[in-house]
C-alpha cells in the first residue's frame, strides 16, 4: 500500500476516495520511567531507547491506518499526518496518531 503526505499521486489517477483513515498507539508512563532511569543512555541529547519506542508507536499507528485503508478496498493512502500528543491529566502518557484519505489509484 502506498502512503504519501502529498494530496495527490504524481502520475497516478485516483479513481476513488474512501474517506478518512486512523490509528493510533499510547505510551504509557512506565515507558518514560525505563528510558529516565536508563538515562546513560543519552548520547549527544538523544535517547536511542526513547526514540526507538516512538518508532515503533508510530509504525503501529501506521499499520492501524492501513489496515483500515485496505478493509475499504483502497491501494493508497493519501495526505498522511502524524501527530503526537501528551494525554491523561498528568501527561503521564504519549499518543501517536496517522491519519489520511483512503484511496484507490489507477496507473
């Protein structure tokens, strides 16, 4: 499945829109305590620990989007975007959302 940030696909006729398209994935609070208390991990003012666990909340998040996508009988996901937010009273946990337009694409 193709996924782009652009509205369109260079070259590609969309022939059919299927509508907004989601997923999502929280980090909990344990998560932050592990990479603060692992924090000799840091090199440079990075945390490979901390961005790795993004990743792979952002890839889920992904996966969700394009298996929603996929049930709707798109090839395509058009103008893409990840957000990510603090959530709960305390932020004690981090959302990861994808979000775009299901399409189909001919070409």
């Amino acid at each position: 499945m193709l996924i782009t940030t652009t509205n369109m696909i260079e070259g590609k006729r969309i022939t059919k829109y299927h509508g907004l398209v989601s997923g999502e994935a929280i980090l909990g609070a344990n998560i932050f305590k592990d990479f603060f208390a692992g924090i000799r991990d840091i090199v440079g003012g990075r945390s490979a620990a901390y961005e790795e666990e993004l990743r792979k909340a952002k890839d889920i998040a992904i996966v969700e989007m394009k298996q929603q996508a996929k049930e709707l009988g798109a090839n395509a996901i058009i103008g893409v975007d990840l957000d990510y937010e603090t959530v709960g009273q305390t932020g004690g946990m981090l959302m990861v959302s994808a979000s775009g337009t299901a399409v189909y694409f001919e070409g």
